[in-house]
C-alpha cells in the first residue's frame, strides 16, 4: 500500500462511545498532522508530530487524545464527544516540517458522525 | 493568527474557459500551499511555492510576497477540474505550526 491510509473511512459513535482513528503513512516521512474539516469552515489543525514528537496543539479540547508511537503510526483517541464534533477529520504527513520537505499529503478522512 | 481570505467562493464556468482563484493573507508567511479536494474529501497537493510562479500541466500559480497574495490559474479548463480549491499558508515557524487554511472555492466547470 502506499500513501496516507486512514481507517475506518466511517464512524458513527454515540456521546459516551469510546474509539480510535487511525492513521498510517508509506512515504517513510518523519511529520504526520491531524486536521478536522466542519460543514462550511476552514480546515483546521489539531495536532503536529515531529519525529514522534508533539510540536503543536491547536487548544483543542482533551476529549480528542493524540498518540504517535512512530513516525509512521498517528492516532487520534475519543472519548466522550459531542455531536458538534462530527465532522471529516483528516490526516496527512510531510517528509519534514520546514521549507520544501513539509508538502503536505493526505489521507481520505474519516467521516465521524457523534449522536 | 493569519487570515487566509480566497475568492470567489463559487465559480461556474464553460469547459476551456481559463479560470483564476485569489488567495490574500494577512501576516507574512514561509510558504502557501494549494490544494485540491474532490467530492468525498480526499485532499491533493498541488503546488507549494514561497516566491514567484510555478507550473504544473494545465495548472499556474503565483505569488506575491509584498502584497500577500497568491493565485491559481487553470488553463484550458475541463470537467474533471471540478473541485473545491484550497490555499493554506505556513507561519513562520514552518511546518511546525501546521497550515492556516482558506474556506475554500467550489469550481463546476460544466461540458
């Protein structure tokens, strides 16, 4: 396989449900991100990791957990969310966070419906 | 906090027509990134440019340092151009603040 997978490409959770999204990347890059796509705005970032390493959390709220346990691996773990969390929540990886290396590639998102 | 203004919002237009998206931002940035999302929400990368112009196939874009802008042109327009395209700007500090993205412009280009 090659690219930026994520699964499940679906997920319809309940408010006291408890998953996990994952991520994983075949282009042997050192960055991976967490971004969440709302009907009607922007993309926005979540999470940075570099080389394993959390760089940025964009003030998002603790029931979103993030986990990088290699450069190759990023996961997202809910707990307890609220419907105004549905959304497409989406992945992607660059080969380094500066300069050229961080063209961004991106898996094809997990559509999370919260009921 | 950079705000990443596109416009238009919805552009229809004739196969073949040429076709140009704007992209403003408020704050100086390192780099701007174009994206393309198609129907189903898969994100491409199209161009990442930090000073003047870049060329891929059918697709131009450009940018402006001094006047914080960038465009993005489509020549020879077709059907299957049919997306929503995004411009995303990197801070200062790179990568590592992830990208500030634009709400996006829908494009039907009709056969």
């Amino acid at each position: 396989e090659t690219g930026v997978t994520q699964t499940p490409r679906h997920l319809v959770m309940g408010m006291t449900n408890k998953k996990s999204l994952k991520c994983e990347q075949h282009l042997g890059h050192n960055a991976m991100y967490w971004y969440k796509q709302s009907a009607k705005k922007p993309l926005e970032l979540m999470f940075v990791y570099n080389f394993k390493e959390q760089t940025e959390n964009n003030s998002v709220p603790s029931r979103f957990s993030p986990e990088c346990p290699n450069s190759s691996h990023l996961f997202l773990h809910l707990h307890t969310l609220q419907p105004e969390d549905s959304a497409l929540y989406l992945c992607a990886s660059s080969q380094d966070i500066i300069g050229v290396r961080n063209e961004q590639f991106f898996g094809p998102g997990t559509r999370l419906t919260v009921l | 906090k950079n705000e990443v203004e596109q416009s238009p919002q919805n552009l229809t237009a004739q196969e073949g027509e040429f076709i140009t998206i704007n992209c403003s931002y408020s704050v100086g940035i390192s780099a701007l990134h174009w994206l393309q999302q198609h129907p189903g929400g898969g994100i491409v990368s199209l161009f990442m440019l930090s000073s003047g112009k870049k060329k891929h196939g059918r697709l131009i874009a450009t940018i402006n340092i001094q006047e914080k802008h960038s465009s993005l042109h489509i020549t020879a327009s077709h059907p299957r151009d049919s997306a929503v395209y995004i411009c995303a700007v990197e801070g200062s500090g790179g990568g590592a603040d992830g990208l500030t993205f634009g709400k996006g412009t829908h494009l039907i280009i009709q056969p």
